[in-house]
C-alpha cells in the first residue's frame, strides 16, 4: 500500500521583527514546545476562535 502524504502546508512569514522572533521562541519554551509547536497552536485557536464567532465558515474549506 502506498504511503499518502498529510495534508501540509508551509508557512515562511517575513518582515517579522527579531524582537518579536525572539519573544515567540521565549514564549514556546517557556510553555516547553518548539516554536513551530507554538505557533501551529495559535494559528489553530485563532481560527477556531473565528468559526465560533460565525466570522469563517466551521469545517474544512
């Protein structure tokens, strides 16, 4: 059986200031995750947020 790739995307943000980098890593290890840890997490709970206040439709899409 052929192994099927997940469905995963890349994100590269530029122009973020190395002060804010900074305090994001600090923020995710202080919480004991990596930084892309972190920052799926929020990204996630963001967008969550939104579908439960009706301003992105709920559901994959």
């Amino acid at each position: 059986m052929a192994k099927t790739k997940p469905d995963l995307t890349t994100f590269y943000v530029r122009g973020t200031s190395r002060e804010i980098a900074r305090k994001l890593k600090a923020a995710a290890a202080l919480q004991g995750k990596s930084l892309t840890a972190y920052l799926k997490e929020l990204f996630e709970g963001h967008v969550t947020e939104l579908e439960r206040k009706g301003v992105l439709p709920k559901g994959k899409g």
